[in-house]
C-alpha cells in the first residue's frame, strides 16, 4: 500500500536524533533564573535576541508602521490585498539598501532583481528548484548548517556533496578539497551544478578570505552549467576584521579588470541568498529575498515565491523601519558592538575553563574545540560528550557531526540568544565541569549503557515525533 | 548547456496568454471613476471587497493588537523570536473556532490537526508533496481555478486529470465522469491518488450537493490508496441556500451511520485560507486540515518552507478570536455578498445573459454567453472574449482558462469593485448586446472594430509574442482566484 508520498515517509528517518534529545531535554528542563536555576541553558539556538530595545524604541516612536497606516492614512485595505509575487517596491527598496549599507556601500542592488521570500528556508529551497534536479547535486563546504539536508534536498531531489574542510586551516576551502569532492560526485553519477557557501559561515562564524572567494568563482567559471550561491544571511554580524566581502564585491572587481574572458556569464551564475533572521533577529517575521543577476532565474523564483510570499503586513513593517536611513545605520553599529562583546564573553569564559574556539569575526555563536575533552578521536566519544553536557552541565549545544564535521570534538555554542547573567551561568558550570572531568575519571556511565539510552531515546522519539524541531541556524 | 532547471526553463509555456493579455490590458487602461472613467474594469479578481469597513472598525477599537501588545504588555520580542511550525496556539485555536463557526458548528476541528502555511497556495502544493508524486495525479472537477496547473503541478510532478462536468446539470460531478477520468488516468499510465474538489465551486460559485459528496466518498472509499482533498477556501461566502455542508460533516454522518471504513477520516483532508472570507490575500494566511498523523507531521515540517509571519498569526488570533467579531462579521458579510451577487445577476438579465442558476456562493458568477458566440468553439470564445475586453472594456476570465469543456462561459467578479463600477459594468455589457444584436451582428459585421483589428493582430503568432515578451518581463500573470 502506499497512501502517501515518499517524500511525506521517508520524513521521519535521517533526522539527527541529537537534535531531538536537546531540544527535549530543554524543553522538558529550561533554565529559568527564577523559577528553574538548575535548568539546562539553551546554546543551540541561534537566534540574536541582543538588540530588540532597538527595534522596540523605533517601532514606539513610529506606530503608524505596524498600524497600517502612512503619513496618517489608512492603507490597510491596500495591504489586506496585496498579494503581488514581485513584492512591495518600497519594501525591496529599502531591503536593497539595507543590505548595500551592510556591505558598506561597496555593491548595490537592483530592486528588481530581488526575489522576496518566506525566509531564507524558503528561499534555499527555491533557488534548488530553479537550478538543478534529480541526478544532480552541490557542494557544500562543511561544516554546514544542518537544516540544509531538509532545506536543499528532501522536495528538490537534489544532492549535497561535502567539501571536506579541516582544522588543519581553520576550515577554509581549499582546492583541492574542492576538487575531491567534484570527483566523489561524479564517482556517484551525480552532475554537478556548482557550490553554496554560508558567508559569514554558519556554524565556523567566520567570513569568507578573498582568496576562497575567488577560488570559488575560479571554479565554476570554466564549467558554464554551474552556479554559486552564496547565502549571506550572517552579513550583518561581522563583528570585528576581517570585514566581510560579499561574493558580489568580488565579481565587481573581477568585472573591473575588464578581462572578457572573465566577464562570460558568471555575473548570471553567482546568486545571493539574505534574510532579516539574524542580523534584525526577526525568524518569526519570515522575511528572505534571493538576489540574482540572471533573468530567467528572477522570473521562475518569482512565480515559485507564490509558495511563500511574506505576509504584506509584514513587508509594509519593514519596508518603513529599514528606510529610515537613521535608524539603520545606527542599528547596524550598536548591533555589531554588542555582538561583538558578547562573543568576547564566550571566548573568555571558555578560555577560563581551558576550552578554546576558531577564532571567529561573525555570527552569533562560536564555533568551540573541545577535542582535548574527548575519550577518543571518534564521533561515539563527541556523542558521549555532548550527552555529558547536556545532562551533567546542563548545556544544550550542538555537536559537530551533526553538521557534518569531518573532524570529532567540534561543538557550536550560541552566545546571542540568552542575558549576560546567563551567558556567565553556563560558563561557569562548564569550568567546574572540565575541572571535574579532567581531574576525575571516575563515575562515567558504561559504554553500553550509554548505547541504551541513545536507542531507547531514538526510537521514543521516532514513533512519538513530538520536538523533532526545526534545525535552528 | 544545462544552466537551469527543467523546472525553471518549462515555466515560460504552458500559461494561458489570455490572463496575460487581459491583466496587461487592464494595467495599461485601468478604470478610475474620475482619471480614467473609459478604462476597463476589472472583474477578473475574486476578492473580496466588501467587508473591509469591519475589519478596519475592528481594528481601530483594538489597536494593541497590531501594536505587538497584549493586555498592554509588548509582546513584541516573544513573536519577533517565534517561527515554530507547529503554529501560534492561540491562532489555530481561533482559526478552528472559526471554521467550525463558518459551519454552523456542525463539525469542529482539533487544532493539533491545523498545519498553518502561507495561503491555500501553498497548503495545496504542500498537500500534493505528501500524497502523490510523478507517475500519479488527482482527479479534477472541470471547471476549475486555472491556479491549480501551477500549484498542484509544477514543482511536485503530480498530473491533473479532469472529470468532465456540463451544463446539462449545472456542472455537477457524476459517476460516469468520474469513472470517465479515472479510465483517462489508467490511459496515460497514471496512478490515481484521490480526487481534490473546490467546495464552494471555483468557477462555478456553487455549493456540492450531499449526493456529490457522498459520491465522492464513495469513490475512494474503495481503493485504500485514494485521498479526497476539499478545498473550502470560499466556504464562507455562501449567501443563500442551499447551506454549505462540509466534507468533513459527511464523514461525521457516515461515521454515525457505521457505514465506513475506518481509515476513511485519514483519507480526507481540508483546506482553507482567509483570503476570501476575510478579504486578506495579502497576509498569507492558509491552512490544511487531516485527521491522518502522517500526513499532519509531513506537511508540519514541509510549512518550514512557507510558515505564516507571526505578526500576522498574533493579529488574526485576536480578531478571530473575537468571537462577538466573527458571529457578525459572517453574517454581514455574507448579507452583502447576497446583495452584491443579486446586482450583478439583474444586471446581467438585462443585458439578455444568464448565469448559472446555482449560484448560491463565491465571489463571481458563472456567465453564460453561448449565445453570443459565432460558433460553438473555443475560438470564437476567445473572439468575444476580446470583444469584452477591447470593445466593452471589461477584464472576465474565458471558460477555456478553466478548462470548460464547453465554449462560451465566463467567470465574472462581482465583490471586487464599488457598486457604482458594477452598475456601470452592465450598463456597457448591456449596450454592447444591444449592438451586437442590432444589425451589427456576428457573422456580418464588416466594420472594423477595434476588436475585429484586435482579433486580427492577436493571431496565434501575435500570441506567441505576447507570450515571450511577458515571460521575459514577467509583468503581472499571478493567477487570481
């Protein structure tokens, strides 16, 4: 019998089930200063909650933009219908600008080549549609957002291929590693229709170096099937040097030197992904926008946006608060300042308690090495950690080899989702911690017990499906 | 060279250059009362316009609600940070009230069932997603919403199969065209995985029958891999009896009788938007409903891809959760849609046309014109079609958009514009028969009129123009409801 899709059955299976023990494990015990001090903190998360007084201050002192209203006047109805899938010009104005201002200036953007989107999740998955199919596959430098397994591959049939990236260079591609995994593709018959990259990286919180950027460029340039896509949703939390450089700067100085050879097609092969998620910390708003220079693409992602257009009480939000030049520019300032000191707080504390991290300029989390902590340099040892801190230290952070890390004893912790008193808690529980483990080995859980648990909680977990949540970026 | 996708490369075709041709003229010569009073009129979009004074009433006496706030307190970061897919709470409480209210409370919903999505556009995809694939398709009632060809299709590699329906009975869905479509689907090598109807009708504006229904029912009841999909988007605008009556309160009297098969209630599934109802296309707002677990997590997981901003979620779990609101919000409005309808069906009688004497909902009509066409084709369907919009400057949507079998009908708007336009409307619809029946006549008509010139310069390849300079510039083909 088959009642239902393949697609909707094979859903439940392939799901990293560390997720699913974290996310259940907070739910069932989140820390609460007040009334659950002892809770498990929530580092997985990586939402930036550190500038909200900026958006609430401007939304107070402009409540027309939420009231649907402008310069006095009811334009609800206006908006009740608006339902047009090229969107609102004022609103892709004031995007376009936002995300030139971003990139100091150094790149603009035609508003008409934006396509808005139910999020940067929605717009990934579009781009897929639009570019490649069954049988064919990109490559994705790892580590890599986990959501992209779902996100790039379950509707599209399209594969991901891994570029293997190591600590050996702080995970920057290389090319060979690019190289190998073209041929791992074609060894698994799978067309190669070009490269994404997350810039600044999620999980890595680093920018991309001219030279990778290049390196990139220089790599789909020869094949003229293929595309890069750069999603750049982290532009607005680059923190500290390098600056960022969006792949688009990098085509603009290409396209400078005039060499003909170079200026072929590629402006209408490299693509951007962006969204208000991170750096305005609005997930909920659902707002997402690919930008590309290739026609074609713009037409077919227009009319596949139908499928999650963003609300137009929403873009009309937004559409005054990012054109008030004012506000934006000093937003983006203070968000930065704050990101960036918060991060310090994490490196710091980790530090304190022996732990170091990549060291990162972006994004709203680190990405920390606690290789020395493990029992062995095996993926069972990083889970064998990873469940010690979320039990035992009460942390929920997520493990490397959920996002594909070649190398064990990578984790991702998230410094902009909690208060600073918080941020110092969780600090302080890993020190005594590491101090405990490294001075004690005594008191650890068998083996085989540990196996138990991991399967009994998977298979709970699969027939009940009740948090297998949504991968939080 | 392969740059792009099957997907994205086959979009340009397939489109029906009349919606092109018909938006493109509208937005070059729109009517406007005072700039523009020659300009067509546009009675091709299904919105809702009429309630939109108690919407903004109801809004102005709760403006915390817009403002992020509740019971005074900013609530803005709580819903700025919430994207769980699972839904806001108290907005699939609300919406479940609310549908269940729009039914007469004849059957309710359990919220945990609701998967919200960003309108019925995507909860339609997304259904196709989780039921079918390449190799199957649906059954659809023809006429039907033009929409359906992109969204039911295009990116899920799911076919449409049509069950012919006619005239000879009001259009209405039976056995033999059901058997008919489902032998077609066997033809071209097709699974069938179940049937979707739009209940009220689009185009057709009507309300199914019991017996439809329960034909319906029937017919998948015995093949254990068969869905029936509802969609119910229009469900409450229905102005005038008969009452609605939902697939799901069909599935309660079976269930009732004991004449079913267990497993039936997780073959059958809702779907709704507040588009219509509520006349807010622009907030995105959809829903699927089912019973089946399966199918409720799939699709949960799937509305990742288009989840309904909260912002909106917080606003319309207020509203609808005002229930003082809702009771008299469906009843007026649907008073005034009864009033609308009856306009534009008198004004039509005048003009010696009629429409479908079903109508008992929707936003539109469903227009006879047979006899004003040259012949029983398609072409000279499409001949008045332009005439309509040339001549009479007046934007219908041709029946062949929607898949009639039969030439000569046209969908046409009647809660879009103000009552004036309408007047005004019928009034150009009613000289035009006139004129057409004065001596000018079809068939020997030797002046040229602007739609004579135009039907001779918008031959098939003066389409195929069209059709490459609008898919490259992409103007405005979103289908309308």
């Amino acid at each position: 019998m088959k009642l239902l899709s393949t697609k909707a059955t094979c859903n439940s299976h392939g799901q990293d089930s560390s997720y699913f023990l974290g996310w259940e494990e907070y739910e069932k015990n989140p820390y609460d200063n007040v009334h659950n001090p002892k809770g498990i903190i929530q580092m997985g998360l990586a939402e930036n909650q550190l500038s909200f007084d900026l958006l609430e201050s401007w939304l107070a002192k402009n409540p027309d933009a939420s009231g649907f209203k402008r310069d006095g006047k009811s334009i609800f109805r206006e908006l009740a219908l608006f339902q047009d899938y090229h969107g609102m010009p004022a609103f892709k104005q004031a995007l376009v600008d936002f995300m030139a201002e971003i990139r100091g200036n150094k790149v603009t953007f035609d508003p008409n080549h934006i396509v808005l989107t139910a999020g940067s999740t929605s717009a990934n998955e579009t781009l897929m549609f639009c570019l490649a199919e069954k049988g064919e596959a990109f490559l994705l430098p790892t580590p890599y957002y986990p959501g992209f397994d779902r996100d790039l591959k379950w509707r599209t049939g399209v594969e991901i291929v891994p570029i293997h990236c190591t600590s050996s260079n702080n995970f920057q591609v290389t090319e060979q590693a690019l190289q190998q995994a073209y041929q791992e593709a074609q060894k698994r018959n799978l067309k190669v229709k070009g490269v994404m990259v997350t810039n600044p990286s999620n999980p890595l919180g680093t920018t991309m170096s001219r030279s990778e950027l290049n390196l990139l460029v220089d790599f789909i340039k020869e094949n003229k099937d293929m595309h890069l896509i750069s999603d750049e949703i982290y532009s607005g939390t680059v923190f500290s040097s390098p600056n960022f450089i969006s792949v688009m700067e990098i085509l603009k100085d290409r396209n400078d030197f005039n060499n003909s050879k170079d200026a072929d097609n590629i402006f209408e092969r490299v693509h951007v992904v962006y969204s208000l998620s991170k750096d305005l910390g609005l997930p909920g708003f659902r707002v997402g926008a690919i930008y590309s220079e290739n026609d074609t693409v713009v037409a077919a992602a227009t009319k596949m946006s139908s499928f999650g257009l963003i609300s137009s009480q929403t873009q009309y939000l937004l559409s005054a608060m990012l054109g008030d030049k004012k506000f934006t520019k000093n937003y983006l300032a203070e968000n930065l300042k704050r990101l960036k000191k918060r991060q310090n707080k994490l490196v710091s504390g980790l530090q304190k308690a022996g732990i170091s991290c990549l060291e990162s300029n972006a994004g709203l989390f680190c990405w920390v090495d606690m290789r020395h902590l493990l029992h062995s340099n095996t993926f069972e040892a990083e889970m064998e950690l990873w469940k010690k801190i979320v039990y035992q230290v009460g942390l929920n952070i997520s493990p490397g080899s959920s996002c594909h890390c070649t190398e064990p004893g990578w984790f991702r912790v998230c410094f902009a989702n909690m208060s600073e008193e918080t941020l110092k808690l969780a600090m302080k529980r890993l020190k005594a911690f590491v101090v405990e483990s490294t001075g004690n080995v005594n008191g650890v859980t068998t083996k085989s017990t540990k196996r138990n648990l991991l399967t009994k909680w998977v298979f709970r977990l699969s027939s009940r499906d009740q948090r297998d949540q949504q991968e939080e970026r």
